[in-house]
C-alpha cells in the first residue's frame, strides 16, 4: 500500500474514514485557526484595577465620530468637491507634531485644528505647568512660526485646567 | 537561609554607618590638606532644598463676575473658540452611558470642537446691518417688474465665487460663465431665427424660449465671459449671413411643411380665382393641413382638416349619426 498524504479536504476525509484500510496509513491533516480580524485601533483594554484614566475622546471609539463625538480636524477640504485635501491633511499631522512638541507634555486634550477660509485656528486644553509669561510666549512662537511656514494666520485658542484629572471622563 | 540573609543585612548596615562616619570626618579631613573623599551620594554644604512648584494664583473665571445687562458683542467680538469661563450660559455636551448628567462646560474638548455663533447675536447682526446701509443704494423705481427688467437686461450672466478653508482662494470651478437671455429680445425674423436654432442645438429651451451659453474652456472667469459674448455675436450675425448654397433648397430638402410653398395653396387659389389673402376662411384651413403635415395624422387633426374643409368650401357641417 502506497502511502498517501491527504489535505484538509472535507470529501477525501469523509472518504478516508469509510474505508478504515486507508485510514492507518493517513497521517496528516492541516489545522488552521479561525481568522483574529478585530478593530483594535482608538479602543482601550479595561485593566484589572479599573484605574486607567480616559478622557472623553478616549472613552469613544472611532465610529461614535460624528455620533457622540466630533472631529479633530475641521476643514472644507475631504467635502465633495473640496480642493487641496492631501495638503490639508499633511499640514495638519504637521501642526500636531509641532504642537505637541512645543507644548510638552502639557496636552492634556487632542489638538484640535479648525479652519475657516485662511486662518487655522488651534484648540486644546492644557495643564497649568507653565507661568502664565511663558504660556504667552508659547501662544506667540507658535503662531508665529507656523503662520510662517504655512502662509496663513494661525490662532492658538487654549483653556487650562489645574489637574489632570480634571479632563477624566472614567476610569477602565 | 534566613540567618544568611540577617548577615547580608548586618553587613549593610555597617557599611552604610561607615559611609556616614566618613563623611562627618570629611571638614576635618579638608583642614589638614589631605584628599577630599568624594561623596556622590551626599555633597554636604551644598543640598539645596527642593524647589516647591509655585502655585499660580488663578482669577474665578470671568463669566461669575459679569453684569447682567452686558454688551455681549464687547466681550465676544469675533468668531472664536468655545471658552468657558467667558461664556456665562451653563451649557453641557458628551453622551453619557449610565444615567447621569453629560459632562459640563469646564475641560470640555466636545464643545471647542463644534462651530459657535456667539459672535452673530441678533443685536450685534443688527448694529452691523446699519453699519452696512450706508453704503447702500435704492433699487431704481423704473424697474418696478420682472418685464421691465428682461426688457432693458436681457442679457442673464452668472458665475460663482467659492468659499473654502484654505490658503488659496482660488477655485478651478469659479472659471465657468453662464450666458442665458431670450431669443425674442434678439428681434430675429423668421429665417434667421431658424438659423439661429440650428447654430445652438440643444442649449435653445423651447419652453421657456431662452438660450442657455456655458463657457467653461478657459482658465479664468474673465475670459470666458468675454467668450460668452462673443459667442453670442457670431451666432447673431451668422444667423443672418446667408450662404450661397443655402439658396438650393428645395422643397424636397425642407424639414417640416409650409402651406404657403407648397401646392395646396396654388390649387385653392385656382379654384377660387383669387389670393389666399382674400379667401374667407383660407387661414384656417392653412392652419389645419400645416398641423396634419406637420404632426401626422391623428383623430384631432382629422377632424379639423374636415372642418376647415366644410367651412372654406361652404358644406353643412358633419352629421352625428346616432
């Protein structure tokens, strides 16, 4: 007897087990999992301690946008007929990065960019590290320097918080 | 184990202790001109206490402080984010799972997010509409109706300006013209106006008897309306321009029926001895065979052809059989 190796076939396996003389000399089936296609992007685990802190933007994900919560980016650009859309959005990652940067770790919301005809208006929520004296020389340097380097007036538009905490929706 | 633990642990301790007695000896040491033991752990003289972060002494917000009777536009005179402590209304945003109330208007992203008009109250609309309205002008009292105005502006232009978020205000869409007017207020006689037709096709709607002109080949707004009335020039005098070959035609080439070319009318003529002009009832049926050529033969048709027939040639009208 010639020996035989069978795939995952469901006919050859049902085969296989009538005729019993066959089955001895078959030894190997494929086993395969059960595809893992899950959605992990913008979602958090809860811990085991349930102290995780989330923010409201946090606490919802993705597709409650436009539903229980709005965009990051307000722009004219992904509407139909909208111009300059691939610009906008690298503009956008760009002012976040140099924002962020900027202001470290003082975020304590996103930045929020809204734009209306030229002028790019930045949003946010920020923790009080800073001396008001610095806070105002931030505000100044980065309009400045993005209203330079974008060709457009650029508004920095912050409310402070005194903790962290404030901006906490729930704990996971 | 645990005795050798305890060892470890006492051997510690005396280090440690060593440690300290050395540093205690460390002024006497420097006194007599002998190495300095360096003491990374603990630089004595120089331990400098910690900074206490200063605390900032922050204004209640602004909006528990405002009179009642405030002038809203003074504190809110631009569009600009959602701030809460200048805005005085108790406002929340957030959707809230378990029963509770939505998170309030104190380090709240949702509402900086959407668009506000706290800029646009009614009062302040009001101030600057009267700002506005000195600079402008009646409307003219001789264009009191809609037939006045086709009559001295036949001509119908327009275009678009587009508003959008962006560094440019230059939109490709903004570039195309639309030219509409009346063909009657053109004042074209019959073959021209004929002509005229065929020369615009389908931008000509019967219904409304207006010419629609789309300019859009050019790059810019000016052009194409300069294109648009030159458009409308050639096609002007074009439709009066007659061609030598368009002398040719003939009746076999004719596209729809006309009475008065073709042999009906000379046969009525002949029987009647006279011009169709002076034939009573000659119009009507004129009217009658240009509409069953013209449309085909149908109930409607019919029946007029027959009655202008009775009526021209003085026949007792049709007898209803019953």
């Amino acid at each position: 007897m010639s020996l035989i190796k069978y795939s995952c076939n469901y006919s050859l396996f049902k085969h296989v087990l009538q005729n019993n003389t066959i089955q001895k000399n078959s030894t190997r089936f494929l086993q395969t999992s059960s595809v893992c296609l899950k959605n992990q992007a913008g979602r958090y685990r809860i811990t085991p301690k349930g102290d995780f802190p989330l923010t409201y933007e946090m606490a919802n994900p993705p597709h409650r946008i436009a539903h229980r919560k709005a965009w990051n980016s307000w722009n004219t650009s992904n509407l139909d007929g909208g111009v300059r859309s691939a610009e906008t959005a690298v503009e956008d990652m760009f002012i976040r990065k140099f924002v962020t940067g900027t202001w470290h770790n003082l975020f304590a919301s996103e930045v929020i960019i809204k734009r209306q005809h030229n002028i790019i208006r930045i949003a946010g929520i920020i923790t009080r590290g800073l001396s008001p004296r610095k806070m105002y020389f931030l505000i100044g340097y980065t309009e400045e320097l993005l209203g330079f380097w974008l060709q457009c007036p650029v508004k920095m538009e912050l409310q402070t918080i005194a903790d962290r905490k404030d901006i906490v929706f729930k704990y996971i | 184990m645990l005795k050798i633990f305890r060892i470890i642990e006492r051997n510690t301790i005396e280090k440690t202790c060593l440690c300290v007695r050395y540093s205690s000896t460390d002024s006497s040491a420097e006194k007599r001109d002998e190495f300095r033991v360096l003491n990374i752990r603990k630089p004595k003289g120089r331990y400098q206490e910690r900074k206490q972060p200063r605390t900032l002494n922050i204004l209640p917000p602004r909006s528990e402080s405002m009179p009642v009777d405030q002038d809203w536009g003074n504190v809110w005179p631009g569009p600009r984010s959602f701030h809460p402590a200048t805005v005085p209304l108790p406002v929340r945003q957030g959707y809230v799972e378990k029963s509770g109330a939505p998170p309030s208007k104190y380090a709240n992203a949702e509402l900086v997010k959407i668009p506000n008009f706290l800029h646009l109250t009614p009062p302040v609309i009001e101030r600057q509409c009267n700002a506005l309205k000195q600079f402008c002008t009646p409307w003219p009292k001789a264009l009191d109706t809609d037939e006045k105005l086709e009559k001295h502006f036949p001509l119908q232009i327009t275009s678009s300006d587009y508003c959008f978020s962006s560094p440019s205000i230059r939109n490709p869409l903004a570039r195309i013209v639309t030219l509409r007017f009346k063909l009657g207020s053109l004042g074209l006689n019959q073959r021209a106006k004929d002509k005229f037709l065929r020369l615009v096709g389908d931008r000509y709607d019967e219904e409304s008897d207006s010419v629609t002109i789309v300019t859009d080949r050019c790059p810019l707004k000016k052009q194409n309306y300069d294109y648009a009335l030159y458009l409308l020039t050639a096609l002007y005098h074009e439709s009066y321009n007659v061609e030598e070959w368009e002398n040719l035609k003939t009746e076999a080439d004719m596209e729809y029926y006309d009475w008065l070319k073709n042999k009906s009318k000379a046969t009525i003529e002949k029987l009647f001895g006279k011009p169709h002009g002076e034939i009573e009832n000659a119009d009507v049926y004129a009217d009658s065979v240009d509409k069953l050529m013209n449309e085909g033969e149908n109930t409607y048709t019919l029946d007029k052809y027959g009655e202008a027939v009775r009526k021209l040639l003085n026949l007792p009208t049709k007898i209803e059989i019953k």
